[in-house]
C-alpha cells in the first residue's frame, strides 16, 4: 500500500517534444506529491510539487496532473530540452516520509 | 535557497572500517533529516529519519547497530556505517526539512549524495 508504481522506465523525446510520465499510488493518506529531477552521480532537486486538492499545477515548462479519484499523476514537460535529459521520481508524502517512485530515465534527443 | 552538504562526496574504504558520512543544512534549520540509499538505476530508499536530539527511526529490514545515525543539533546529522562490507556500497543521500519557511514541512531538501565504495 505505501507503493508507487511509475512509468515509463525510459523515454526519449525529440527537441520541443512533450515528456510524459506518469504514477499512481495506493494510499489514501498520502497527502503531499513532488516530482525529483536528478543527473548522475547528484542528489535529487525537488520541481515541482502538488496537494490532493489540486487538479493541476503548472510551473514554467512543468506541468502536474492531479486525478485524485483515480490515484494518478503525472508530469509533463513541455518543449522539452536536451539540458532536461535525466532520472525522474515521483514521490508521495504520508507524515513526513517520502515514497518514491522507480525513476524514469528521460533522454531528450537535439 | 535552502542548501544542504554532504561530506564527504567520495569514500573509499576496506572492508571491516567504519565510515562516517556527514549531512548539514546550511541556511536553515531542520527538526528532521532523513537517510536514503541509492543502488545503481534504482530508486532511492528510506534508510532512517533522525529528529534532533532524539533517537532515529529505522526502516523496516535496516539494521541499526550498522549504521548509526547522529541529529546532534538543528543543522547537522551523522551517519556512520560500522564494520563495512562491499555490499554496503551504495549512493547515501541525506535529506533535510526545514523547520519553519522555506517551503516549512512540505519541503525536503537533499544533499548531493555521498558515493561509498567498500573494497
């Protein structure tokens, strides 16, 4: 139940594509939802983050999805970036730990 | 923005030493500091949240008495891996909350990892 399924596990864009990657999740408790954005050998940095009572919440090029009765969301990039080429982690909060997903490698091709 | 350190970046150890990792926040305060662990392609693990001044809380299936976990004060915590072993070579990530503004409880903020190789 403290799972959070993500997908795809890789995904390659063209230059100025949308990058998609969604998540869902079991538990009703979890009460608080960012997104990581890592590079190799680095520690995550948070995005973007989204509370339940929120359909959507975009900022710049970034974009959550929120489908609350569902259990679903997702992140959008938009005119995606070879700079933007990296591992991604949803995450979920109940308390104050942090679930994460199981990353999505992003390649943005030029 | 709210900043956190790791040191050091890179170890290198035998196996049977013990090795210290430490994690601070340098521009806030942080009540709560949590330790992961990264293996290759994987995703991160909750390893333990240590609260300042008190004992941490350990994950299911980590074993304490291996890595001891320090909250001695609002901006530093210690992670110490005891007696390592190869397969303790891992990526440690530490992560803060801050106390109050910059985000408040919401927020964790992570460090830059620390790469452990256990020869």
């Amino acid at each position: 139940q403290q799972q959070v399924k993500q997908s795809p596990q890789s995904l390659i864009v063209q230059k100025g594509g949308i990058s998609i990657i969604n998540c869902a999740y079991e538990n009703t408790a979890f009460d608080y939802f960012p997104w990581y954005q890592q590079f190799p050998g680095k520690g995550p940095a948070l995005l973007i983050a989204i509370r339940p009572d929120v359909s959507e919440k975009k900022e710049g090029r970034f974009t959550i999805s929120f489908n609350k009765s569902a259990k679903q969301f997702s992140l959008h990039i938009m005119d995606s970036q070879p700079g933007d080429s990296a591992t991604y982690f949803c995450a979920a909060r109940a308390g104050s730990r942090l679930t994460f997903g199981e990353g999505t490698q992003l390649t943005v091709n030029p | 923005g709210a900043v956190v350190s790791q040191h050091p970046s890179r170890v290198i150890c035998k196996s049977g030493t013990s090795v210290k990792i430490e994690c601070r926040s340098l521009d806030f305060q942080a009540t709560t500091m949590f330790w992961y662990r990264q293996f290759p392609k994987q995703s991160l693990m909750l390893m333990a949240t240590s609260n300042e001044g008190s004992k941490a809380t350990y994950e299911q299936g980590v074993e304490k008495d291996k890595f001891l976990i320090n909250h001695a004060s609002l901006t530093l915590s210690t992670l110490t891996v005891t007696s390592a072993h190869p397969e303790d070579s891992s990526f440690y990530i530490c992560s803060a909350q801050p106390q109050s503004g910059a985000g408040g409880r919401d927020t964790q903020y992570f460090g830059p990892g620390t790469r452990l190789t256990v020869l």
